[in-house]
C-alpha cells in the first residue's frame, strides 16, 4: 500500500482534501437532525472523478467510525464529538453548538485521510462519494469481520479485564500507564481552562456595563467630561482585546484539549482489543499446553493466532509513535497560540491605558501653569 500520509511541512504532496460545511436542518415527523456538505477534491486514481460532493447526518460519521474500528481494530481510530451534549451547556441545534460539531467534523475526516492506513479504507472512498441511497444500501450489507468476533474471543476478553493478559508485552503495558496519567492531566487541564473561559466571560461581560457608566457620568460633571470619556474609551477598547482572547481560547484551545479527551477514550479502547487479540492466542495456548482440548490443536491454527498478534502489535505500535508525535504538535500549537494571544492582550490593553495617562498627565500640567500665571 502507498503510503500517502505527509506532514504539514509537505503541502504539495497531499491527494485528498475534504471541507466539511453548509449544516441544514431537517425536520420530519419522528425526528430532527442536521446533515452537512462534504466536498472532496482527489487526484487519486482510485477515484472515479476529482470532486464530490454528499450531503451526512451524524449517524453516518458514527457508522463510518464504527467500520474503521471493525477493519483495523488496533489502529487509533480519530473521535467523533459527542452524540448528547452536557445539561447546562449550549442548547442542541443552537448556531453554536452546530458550528462547534461542524469543526469536530471536519477535523475527523482530515484525520482519517492524513492517516497514511485509514485513508485508503473502502468504506472511507463509499462515504465520501456516495449518493444517500447508495450509503443506505451498503450499510444494509451487515457489521465488519470484528463485530462478528465470536463469543470466545469476547467472553475471553471479560476475564482478561479483570487480571490482564499474561504476556501482554511491557511497551503497551508502558502505553496504558502513560495514558492514565495523561487522561488525568488533560482532564484536569480542560477543566480549569473551562473555568477560566467562564469567569472571562463574567469579566467581559462586566466590561460591557463598566465603560457606559462612565460616559453617563459626563452629563453631571463639566470639568470631568475628558477624562470619563477617556476612560470610557479606554474599557471599550480593553473589553474588546478580552473578546479576542475569548475567542482565542475557544478556537485554539478548548476544543484541542476536549479533542484529546476523547482520544484517551479511544486508546483505552484500542488497548482492550489487542489484549482479546492476545487473550485469543493465550486461551488457544493454554488449553493446548493442559490438554484441555478435545485433539490437538493443528500448528497451522497456532500460527495464524500469532500471527494475527504480530499484525495488531506492530500497526499499534507505529500508529502509538505517529499519534504520540502528532498530540505533541497540536499541544504545542495550542499553547503558543495561547501565549501569543495573551502577549497582544496586554500589550493592547498596556498601549492603551498608557495613552490615556499620557493625555492626561499633560492636560493636567497645562492646567497647572495657567492657574500660576497673574
């Protein structure tokens, strides 16, 4: 397979590009949803023209999430945002809440075709290229070879939560320990970063009512208009610099933490199904090495096991290294933005109160030496 997969420094390597957009509200007599425009423009071969366009509802992300998990099991698969949102927070099939879903979106499906194995994935071509009945019929077409796992495997994965796999390898032991303390700090992380958005927007909007009140005051103090107006002039500007920075921590911030969350979601759930991988190869082992079996188990059935356990080891293990090295990056991009963000904050606020002092101080020096003139 050709590995297609660049970073961002290789631009003009890409074949794939997918803008998801343009939510439309439907609304029928059992339900209401939202579908979205997804447009894609390739120069694959593979595909029979260079642009498509289709309209998906959240159901059909869901089912396409579900069948990258069923064909590659031990591959990082990226998160869906989530189907129900929080009590509390922005009403469903509000503008906001749309928008936001909209970007998880689009983030999903650019991640799936930057993955140098997901990208190349049969039901990936059918959902960006097929017409709404044409999706229907193939989803009619049942679950994928791992949801059709028998019941040995599962029931032998039920036991293997409760004590580990016996020769599960350290490295993906070394994996579910950093991913606990990582899930802890991106948790702790988002939920004090949603504390500070709050009482930003607590700030803001005290702001809001702070700058007017000094313009009223004018009316009732002659002597002091240039200096309420100056003020005044002063916390619109700061409060418009806060509006700003707002923004900046739910674009840039937010939904790069809320996405992480979501992916240590996903990476415990991979982890589990290389243990039933393993824990499917083990069982075999074992009832071979007690003589539990009816007859001999044939070599051939052994070594298809192992290496079906080779196969999922090695592609978790690459997708571990390129998932590690990309959750850097996006941490990084995240903060300095941050960083950027709060450095033009206050040096926009800082220029602007110094100015006012300015004006000030020099009006008040001219008042003075008029008053010691005869």
């Amino acid at each position: 397979m050709l590995n297609q997969y660049k970073f961002e420094d290789e631009p003009e390597l890409r074949d794939l590009f997918i803008t998801v957009d343009d939510p439309e509200s439907h609304i029928t007599a059992i339900e209401t949803f939202i579908t979205y425009r997804v447009v894609t423009k390739t120069s694959r071969g593979e595909f029979d023209s260079s642009e498509y366009e289709v309209r998906r509802r959240y159901q059909d992300f869901l089912w396409l999430k579900r069948r990258l998990e069923e064909a590659h099991p031990t591959l990082i698969i990226p998160p869906l945002p989530e189907k129900f949102i929080m009590k509390g927070m922005v009403e469903r099939f509000s503008d906001e809440f749309i928008e936001t879903r909209r970007k998880a979106l689009h983030k999903f499906l650019n991640r799936i075709a930057e993955h140098p194995t997901l990208t190349f994935n049969e039901d990936f071509k059918i959902f960006l290229t097929a017409q709404a009945w044409e999706l229907s019929s193939h989803k009619k077409q049942g679950p994928g070879l791992f949801s059709r796992m028998g019941q040995t495997v599962r029931a032998v994965a039920s036991s293997v939560r409760g004590g580990g796999v016996k020769n599960r390898p350290d490295m993906f032991t070394d994996i579910n320990d950093y991913m606990e303390t990582f899930n802890q700090k991106i948790n702790l992380l988002d939920k004090i970063s949603q504390r500070i958005y709050k009482e930003e927007r607590g700030y803001y909007c005290e702001m809001k009512e702070y700058g007017p009140i000094h313009t009223l005051w004018c009316a009732s103090e002659e002597d002091l208009v240039d200096s309420l107006k100056g003020v005044a002039s002063c916390i619109d500007k700061c409060c418009k610099a806060t509006e700003n920075r707002m923004a900046g921590l739910s674009e840039n911030l937010l939904p790069v933490l809320h996405e992480y969350i979501l992916y240590s979601e996903v990476l415990t759930g991979v982890l589990k199904r290389r243990d039933q991988i393993q824990a499917e190869l083990d069982s075999k082992v074992d009832a071979l090495s007690n003589k539990k079996a009816e007859k001999d188990l044939p070599t051939e059935e052994i070594g298809n096991l192992e290496d079906k356990v080779e196969c999922a080891n090695n592609a978790l293990k690459a997708d571990w290294d390129r998932w590690k090295q990309n959750m850097q990056h996006d941490m990084k991009t995240a903060f300095l933005s941050v960083a950027e963000n709060n450095i033009h904050y206050y040096e926009q606020c800082l220029a602007t109160w110094e100015s006012f002092l300015t004006c000030q101080t020099v009006d008040l020096h001219l008042g003075e030496d008029s008053e010691e003139k005869p």
